[in-house]
C-alpha cells in the first residue's frame, strides 16, 4: 500500500465516522423520538451486560485458578465503581488490578 492509498483509506474512514456522529443531531434536530430516548436509557445496561459476556466467554473459571484474576479483578471493578461512581476509575483500578495479578500472583 502507498501513502497516497494509505492517506485516502484514513481520510476516508474519518469522513465516515464524521458522517455517523452528525447524522442523528441532522435528522433529530427538533424533537428526539421517544423511541430513541428509550434506546438512549436501554443500550448502556445492554452494552455492559455484553461486554461483561464477552470478557467471561472463553475463560474456564472453575478449573485450577484460571478464573481467579478474572473474578478479582471484576470484584474490584464493581467496588470501585459502587464507591466512587467514576467509570474512568473503575475501568483502570480493575484492568491495573487484573494486570498485576496475572504478571506477579497467577504465573
């Protein structure tokens, strides 16, 4: 691939991604459709309860201790979370805790 393909392909991608963000504030400019707020209020819970699936989907937690730094490390996301309601601090405080336990405990 050239530069001039290379630049083309990232100028592109970053039209179409311009594109998706503009779109919904162009076509709801003057009333949000009730079905979207509902979409708006549903996906966050959906989208996490996707990812925490996603996160557990190949792991074999009972076996050995495969899945203890898994379920620390998602404990320690949880309390950080119910206590400093950050989601910055929640997401860093479980991946450091998960990172250390995996490279210093569960060799």
């Amino acid at each position: 691939m050239t530069t001039m393909q290379a630049a083309i392909m990232i100028g592109l991608a970053a039209l179409a991604t311009q594109i998706t963000r503009w779109t919904p504030f162009l076509l709801f400019r003057k009333r949000t459709p009730q079905v979207i707020r509902y979409l708006g209020t549903l996906l966050p819970s959906a989208i996490w309860g996707m990812l925490v699936v996603y996160c557990f989907r190949n792991g074999p937690l009972v076996e050995g201790s495969s899945g203890v730094p898994e379920i620390i490390a998602s404990a320690v996301t949880l309390g950080l979370q119910a206590w400093r309601r950050n989601m910055a601090v929640s997401i860093a405080g479980g991946t450091l805790c998960y990172m250390a336990l995996v490279q210093f405990i569960f060799r």
